[in-house]
C-alpha cells in the first residue's frame, strides 16, 4: 500500500526485498539445469558404456571404445561445469566475493578431477590392484562431483544441487558394493537417472524465483 506522500509501505518494501532476492537467487542459478542435464547424460552414457564392456545377453562393446566414450563425456561435463561455474558469477553484481567464488568453483573442476587421477596413479604404483583402481576411480569421481554440488548449493543457495549432491555421495559409496562390473549399472542408473530428475526440478526451481520477481 502507498501513503499519501506516495512512499510504500513496510509490508509492500519487505515483499519488494524478498521478491528482488529470489529473482537474484534464479539468476545465479539458471545454469544449474545445464550442468546438472551434462552430468546426467554422462554418468548415464557412460557408465553404460562401461558396465558393456562385459558384455549382456551376447552384446559386447569393446574396452577402446567404451572407456574413450566415459573419458570424453567425463571431460566435456567437467568443462561445461567449469565455465558456467564462471561465466555466471561474471554475469552476477553480487560483489568480489561472488565473483571470487564462482571462480574459484569453477576452477576447481579441472584440478579436482586432475588430482583424483594423479592420486590413482599413485595408488597403482604402490601396489594397488588394477581391478580394483577400476572401482576407484568411478566411486572417487562421483564422489567429488557429490561434494562439489553440494558446495554449488550452497554458494549459489540451490536446493536441488544440494539434494543431488547428497545423493551423488551415497550413490558414489554404495557402488563398489555391487562390485564389477554392477557399479556401473548402479552409477549408470542411480546416478545418471538421479541427475535427470533434479536437473527438472531445478528448471521448475528457476522459473520459479524468476516469476516471483516479475509478480513483484
């Protein structure tokens, strides 16, 4: 409601403050979607890729394709991460301090991943069996792509990252459960069908905040 000296209300100013964040809030989270939709068709393609090295019902897909196949999905979905990670705190008027952290998220997905395999590198060569760097390496990725949604989810204050990221961690711990090659039906599945119904709910998320600041 306006006064007479056509100043707002306290209540119409509260819902005006409330509106302008959610509608910040679905900007800074626009490319959450996208990297979870990236994510998905990676653990989904594959891991299935993977789990047919061993073949089912008399198929097989050779080893020197299937794991180029997991290599390059795994690149391009940690580099879709990166860059949106950066291109939207950039985007953002939030300060220094939102800008320097989408940075560094975004940078943190390449030195992660690079870490992860050196750290597999060096487990092999003190002793560690190739079958079961095999398993390691799998659960160690989709547990650091858990760990870092959850720390999207919280920078940029996105619920759906930090449920999936949540189901990313006791996804990534139960695999090696299934033992192999069953991890990677469970992350190609699990994983994979989990990313595809949050990357839903985060668009429905989105468009959310946005129509809350155009009501507004």
């Amino acid at each position: 409601m306006v006064d007479e000296d056509g100043e707002r209300s306290p209540e119409e100013m509260l819902a005006l403050v409330r509106d302008q964040q959610r509608s910040i809030e679905g900007q800074k989270g626009a490319f959450v979607p996208l990297i979870l939709l990236s994510w998905g068709i990676t653990w989904m393609l594959g891991f299935g890729a993977l789990w047919l090295i061993d073949g089912v019902d008399g198929y097989s897909l050779p080893a020197a394709i299937a794991v180029p196949v997991f290599v390059v999905l795994l690149i391009a979905a940690g580099a879709i991460s990166a860059v949106l990670g950066i291109r939207s705190a950039r985007g953002m008027r939030g300060g220094k301090a939102d800008t320097f952290a989408g940075v560094i998220y975004g940078q943190l997905w390449w030195v992660g991943s690079l870490a992860i395999f050196v750290l597999g590198q060096g487990l092999l060569v003190g002793g560690m069996n190739s079958d079961v760097l095999g398993i390691f390496y799998p659960a160690a990725y989709l547990f650091f792509v858990g760990v870092m949604f959850v720390a999207a989810g919280m920078i940029w204050r996105a619920v759906p990252m930090l449920v999936l990221g949540g189901w990313s961690l006791i996804v990534a711990v139960a695999g090696p459960y299934a033992g192999h090659p069953g991890l990677f039906l469970v992350y190609a599945l699990a994983g994979g069908g989990g990313f595809f119904i949050v990357a839903l709910w985060s668009w429905v998320w989105t468009r959310s905040a946005r129509r809350g600041m155009r009501r507004g």
